[in-house]
C-alpha cells in the first residue's frame, strides 16, 4: 500500500502524487525567477523534509528562485536573510511520511482554532517576537510550543488516554477542502484533545526567523 507524503498542512496520498504537485509548480517559472509567496510557503514546508534542513535555511530564507543544474533541468536556490545562497534538492525530501507524522497532522488540525485564536488575540496586543525582538504581525508571525513540545504534549495525551499512533484512526477531508490533513474519527478523542491542548500547551507568539531556529 502507498504510503502518504506530507509536509505542513499538504497530504498527498502517494509520492507520485507530490511531485507532479512539485514539478508543476516549478514549471511554472522560468530560469532566474523568484517563487510566488504562495509557492514559497509551500516549498518551505517541504523542505523541512530535508536531512540538511537546517544547515540549508541558515539564518532564514528570504526568497527560493529557479535556476538550471548542469543537466539544464529547473532546479531551486534558497536565497538567505543574510545575503548568502545554496542549492537544495526537492527530490531528497519526497519520502513517504510515517504513521506517528500522519497521525500528529491530524491532532494540529484538529487544535487549529485553538492556534488561531491565539495568534489572533496576540497580534492584538502589540506582540513582540521574545527571541529577535521585532514587532510581530500575521504574516511575520507563527505560533510556537514552548516547553513541552507539540510531540511531548501529543505523546503525553495518548499515554493518558491509552491510545497510540497506531491504534488512533483517522477519516479522509473532502477533495474541496483546503486542508488535506487526516480528521481524526473519534470524536470524544477530538474533544479530549483539544480540552487537554489548552490546559497543557504553552505558546507563544515567534517571529518566523526564530521559528526556524527552532
């Protein structure tokens, strides 16, 4: 059976699936061109599929821009915050995910309100990213878990819950809907999860460098 690529809050159902996804998107532009803020985002968070992901981004990505390799095929250059660039491969991050990232896809889909809300209630307030202290805004801005981590506090529920990755199931979204992460099918798991999400979780508000550092 295929086995699901995701990355953010993209899901395809097989690896062939994501790279006709990738490739088109790629072949949309033309040699020297920079990515659209939406393609942008998108190879962002395919990206931290990649082994090297951190030492790739450096201090940040800027912008991505298409260049050719030397078989003249498109290829994509991180352009860095500090003025510096480097190549990085789309190919080395398709890989199928596992069930333990499926299934915690499918636990921060099901908190997204509660994401949204504060980030909202934060940028409200005059938020101030506590690492690079800037101002923050919503498009600067991501949310970030602060001791435990989102992992920590996911593994900590289902220990209290007696469930586990495997044991959890999981319902496809719409073909419509934006978001194509899994739903989680039991909705008394739902509601446990997001009640113990906002008693336990701490976030804060970051700038999107310092998310990255992370």
């Amino acid at each position: 059976m295929a086995k699901s690529i995701i990355f953010g809050s993209f899901q395809f159902r097989t690896k062939k699936a994501a790279t006709d996804e990738i490739r088109r998107r790629i072949n949309a532009y033309e040699t020297s061109e920079v990515l659209k803020k939406e393609d942008q985002l998108f190879f962002e968070e395919l990206f931290k599929l990649h082994d090297e992901h951190d030492n790739k981004v450096g201090l940040g990505i800027k912008h991505i821009q298409v260049e050719r390799d030397f078989n003249n095929n498109r290829c994509l250059y991180i352009h860095r915050v500090d003025g510096t660039k480097i190549d990085i491969s789309w190919v080395h991050c398709v890989r199928p995910a596992t069930i333990k990232s499926i299934v915690s896809m499918a636990f921060r889909r099901a908190v997204k309100e509660t994401i949204k809300d504060f980030k909202m209630k934060a940028i409200s307030k005059g938020s101030c990213c506590p690492i690079l202290k800037i101002p923050l805004n919503l498009k600067n801005s991501h949310v970030s878990y602060v001791k435990p981590s989102f992992d920590e506090l996911l593994s900590e529920f289902l220990t209290l819950t007696n469930n586990t990755y495997e044991s959890v199931e999981l319902e496809n979204p719409l073909s419509g809907d934006k978001d194509q992460r899994g739903k989680l099918k039991n909705l008394n798991i739902k509601t446990s999860w997001i009640k113990y999400h906002r008693s336990n979780s701490n976030l804060e508000l970051w700038s999107a460098g310092a998310n990255q550092r992370k």
